[in-house]
C-alpha cells in the first residue's frame, strides 16, 4: 500500500481538450483519489471520487489569462476496491 507503480503511464492517463481543459484518468481497476494542484488551475473531480468514470480536472487556460506561468498540477489513482456480490 502506498508505493507508487511505475511505469506511471500503465495507470494513469491526460488529454488535452480543444476547449483546453486538461483531464486526468486514471488506468483500468483504478479510481482517481485526490485531485491537487495550482488554485489558478481549478483543480477538482470531474465525477464522483472513487468511481471508475471519475476523471482529474484543471483549466490552464484560465489561469494562463490570470498571469500564472508556472502551473503544478496533479493527481492520484488508487486501487478500486471490488464489489462483493
């Protein structure tokens, strides 16, 4: 518990919008955790954390017009837990 799996790439995903919305996804079997970053970025779940459809969500592009150069963003996947039937 607790160490990070790497390559990070087999878990954990981002795309790049049109309308310049960074989301973050997190690998099958995960859910995104925590959600962190520059308050400029708006930083936030896209759906119900925990829940597999739940996605990472930022806005650079706001704050690129704020004036922030120097975004940090992020955001942790974990093991989703299985339903017990």
């Amino acid at each position: 518990m607790g160490r990070e799996l790497r390559p990070w790439q087999a878990y954990a995903d981002y795309r790049l919008t049109g309308s310049f919305v960074l989301y973050g996804t997190c690998g099958k079997g995960f859910a995104a955790e925590k959600v962190f970053g520059s308050g400029a970025a708006k930083p936030s779940h896209f759906g119900e954390p925990g829940e597999s459809d739940d996605k990472a969500a930022f806005d650079p592009e706001t704050a690129a017009a704020s004036g922030k150069t120097d975004l940090r963003l992020g955001y942790t996947c974990i093991r989703r837990r299985q339903a017990i039937p």
